[in-house]
C-alpha cells in the first residue's frame, strides 16, 4: 500500500482539525487504512486524496449524503479489472447533476468576492483620502 501517516500528520497536510477528520470517520466520509497496533489511526495517500475531495465539497454546500455519494461517484471501483471510466446513465445523470450545481455555486461564490472586493475598494479610497486630508491640516 503505501506509507501511513498518523493523524496529527494527516492534519497538517490537509490543513483539516484532527476533530473535523475524526468527524469525517464518523460520519462514513473516510476512514483510516488501518491502526496501528496502539490503536491510532493510520492513513494513506490515497485517504489523504479522499480528504481533499471533501474538503473541496464543503464550500459548494453539498450536505453529508450528497458528498458520500459524490466519493462513490469519483472513485475508482474496488474490484480489479473494473472500468473507471465508464458510468451507467443513471449515475452519470447524476454526476452531471452535481456538476451544474457545483457550477452554479461558484457562480454565486464569485459574485459575493466580486461585492466584497468592491466594499474593500471603498475602504481603501476612504482611507486614503482621509489619511490625506489628516496629513493636510496637521501643523
């Protein structure tokens, strides 16, 4: 398999809380390759890849259900020899359903930067203009 990493690790690489991941176990969102034999948590790089995907949904507002289903959606099946690539009309329905909504939500994510980088604009200029004048009628 590959090298496990304890959670505290696990953590740092993803920028997640050791209780968000221990959550995300929790709820059947991932799980931990194995344990060592003191009983911690041992992860692999293909869990860690697992983590990102979430952490990547969470933004987008997909609830718990919905990001199970997406892993199921983005993972390679388990049984060797199995197509990847291929999905049935069903799931690539909804597949294509959760891209539009994901497209839909960056949408809405780059208009609320889009107002908030205009508001941080006005800060900046009223600042800069009182600055100004302060530096005008100081003696």
């Amino acid at each position: 398999m590959g090298e496990h990493m304890r959670i505290g690790e696990v953590s740092a690489r993803t920028g997640l809380s050791l209780r968000t991941i221990r959550y995300y176990e929790e709820v059947g969102l991932v799980a931990p390759s194995a344990r060592s034999q003191g009983g911690f948590r041992l992860y692999t790089e293909p869990d860690l890849a697992r983590l990102a995907l979430v952490r990547r949904m969470k933004p987008l507002g997909f609830q718990l259900d919905e990001m199970r289903e997406l892993l199921e959606l983005l993972s390679p099946p388990s049984s060797p020899g199995a197509e990847s690539s291929v999905l049935d009309e069903s799931r690539l329905r909804r597949l294509r359903e959760f891209t539009e909504r994901a497209e839909r939500r960056c949408a809405a994510l780059r208009a609320t930067v889009g107002t908030a980088e205009d508001f941080a604009a006005l800060l900046r200029e009223s600042l800069a203009h009182h600055t100004e004048r302060a530096r005008q009628t100081d003696p």
